[in-house]
C-alpha cells in the first residue's frame, strides 16, 4: 500500500483534515499506513542552554544577605543546574544596583539568573541602562522577583509555608497566635504572613502582628542581623494582657533571634511559647535549643528548577511571565508544643 496523506485519512473518517491533524499524536493510523512526519529534534532543542553564557546576577543586595544559607544554597542549586545543561556561567555582582557590571558591557551574555534584594523599592532604584539591558534578555529571578520587575521567577511557594505554619500550630490546639517580622515590607515575607493570617483564620485561630516600623530602605540591602530589631517586637508581644501562645517568625534568622530574645527574657521556647521558623537553614538553626520546627523551602531545587525555566524560556520568548512555587515541607523540632 502506498503511503496515504493527512487528506486520505480525513476522507476515510469523514472529519476534516484539522481534526486529523489535533488528533494523531505519536501514533500513527494502521488501516492506511499512515504516521506524521515528525522533525527531528536538534541538540539546541535538547539543550538550549548549552554553549550559551549564562550571567548569574545579585543585585541590591548586602554581602550578608547574599550569604545567608537559604540564599547560598539556592544559588548552589543555581550552579549545578548550569553545570548540568553545558552552560558557561559569569557571575556579576552589583551590590548598589547602580552601574551596569564590566561583564555585561563587554561579553556577550544570552541569559541571566538574577538573585534581587526584595526589600525596599529597587525598581525605582536600578541604574536605568541596567534595567534597559535586562529587558533585553531571557531572565529567571531567583527566591522571589521584587516588586515592579517582570520576568519568570521560581521561588518557595509562600501562601503554603504560611498555611503549613498555621496549620501545624492550630493542630497542637493553638488558637491564639502571633507573626514578628522586623521587615514589613519584604515580599517574600509579606506572602507568607497573608497566608499565615487567612489560612489561621480558616481555622478558627486569631492572629496579632508585630512588624517593624516601615523606613526608607538603601541599597545594599541588609540581612536581619541586628537583634535589637527583633527584641523591641518579643516586648511589644510580651506585654500584652492576652499573650498568644504561639509565634511564626517567617524565615529562620528571625526565628533564631526570637528564640534568643524570648530566652533572655526567661521564657521557654517549647513550654511558655511555641515557636515556628521557615527556610530550614541548618547553619543558622545548629545552635538553638531546642531544635526549631521550620519549614524547609528547598532552595536549592528552588535553584536547580530555576535552570529549567531559562532553559523553556531561551525556547519561548514571546511567552507571557511564568510564576513557579516549590513546595515547602515541614521539620518538626521541639519548639512547638500541645496545648
């Protein structure tokens, strides 16, 4: 039998050749001898990536905040990633967002990964011709894109950890609850107190706020290291006539500073106050006792996943902006306890 067309097989079924074609997958139609043509893939399908150079970007960010352990393990995600896909990796850092780095002036860049300061007002910051230059690249913005940037982003799924917080308080029989964060306006941060708040409310729990006083942020940005931020909020908390029972500190340096104030105030993490942190940054959480209940935002498949979204975005650049949440996943310690 000679080979049939797309046409025969619409004849035959009595549909038109746009059905046929929606139709036939990978599979071809027997009774006609009939199979797709398909185009072979090329290695650039494969491996977009390889081959290509590829910028890893922090910018407005402080050192210390760059080498905190849930960012430096997403950026080792980052690394492997790049690795694996036989990409060329530069890394530029511009600490101010005010200049656009040697590298990007004088290399040619196909793609870039960029790790953003999430506190503060960076777009109104950023050195216009960096900005400009950005657009004109493929980009995936690593644990959280900061507000009024586009591009893909792959961040820890935060309206979950701040669910999965309230969740695991109000079932060890918590109803009266608290969130202290020294950072009122970081985004990642601001995610995760809303889901906190809403998902307690669904179950029956209240919810009181203690949050740092908003200020003009500068670029660099910090990380939260200074204690007495966090101490100031612990008394605001302890002073009240009904003191919640339990507290969400939403990433783990404000976690291990909570644990350190209430501690030098003789409350007992674990007995008088039960305590949940987020970002599993063992580093950080080594020293504490007892052991913090955290939720672990697995940065560094944050990093490895991130690698995959520039590889389909290379492929697809008229694509709208893509939002990718991993999912987070509780430790248990034993600073949370039944009431």
């Amino acid at each position: 039998m000679s080979e049939a067309t797309i046409l025969d097989v619409a004849r035959k079924a009595k549909v038109s050749a746009g059905t046929v074609s929606r139709v036939l997958h990978r599979k071809g139609v027997a009774p006609l001898n009939y199979a797709p043509r398909q185009r072979k893939a090329t290695m650039a399908d494969l491996r977009p990536l390889e081959g290509k150079n590829v910028l890893l970007l922090l910018l407005g960010m402080d050192r210390s905040l760059a080498s905190l352990p849930v960012v430096a393990t997403a950026l080792h995600g980052v690394e492997r990633g790049l690795v694996g896909a036989g990409a060329h990796m530069l890394i530029a850092d511009v600490p101010a967002a005010d200049r656009v780095p040697d590298v990007l002036r004088n290399k040619r860049i196909d793609a870039v990964m960029i790790k953003g300061a999430l506190q503060g007002d960076l777009a109104g910051t950023i050195d216009p011709a960096l900005r400009r230059r950005l657009d004109e690249l493929p980009k995936v913005w690593v644990l959280g894109r900061p507000k009024g940037f586009a591009g893909d982003v792959v961040q820890a799924d935060d309206l979950v950890v701040g669910q999965m917080a309230a969740g695991h308080l109000i079932a060890r029989g918590h109803r009266h609850l608290a969130f202290l964060s020294p950072k009122p306006s970081q985004t990642a941060l601001m995610r995760r107190q809303a889901g906190f708040t809403f998902f307690a409310g669904q179950g029956g729990a209240t919810v009181s706020a203690y949050v740092g006083d908003e200020r003009s942020w500068t670029f660099p940005s910090p990380a939260v290291e200074q204690i007495d931020r966090v101490q100031d909020l612990v008394d605001r908390l302890l002073k009240e006539r009904r003191r919640p029972t339990a507290l969400f500190a939403p990433d783990d340096s404000i976690g291990v500073m909570t644990a350190r104030a209430l501690s030098a105030r003789d409350i007992k993490v674990g007995r008088d106050l039960s305590l949940i942190s987020c970002n599993n940054e063992r580093p950080l959480l080594m020293g504490v006792h007892p052991a913090l209940t955290t939720i672990d935002v697995h940065a560094e498949t944050i990093g490895l996943r991130a690698v995959d979204q520039l590889a389909w975005r290379t492929t697809h650049p008229g694509e709208p902006s893509v939002d990718i949440g991993v999912e987070p996943s509780l430790v248990e310690g034993d600073s949370v306890a039944a009431v």
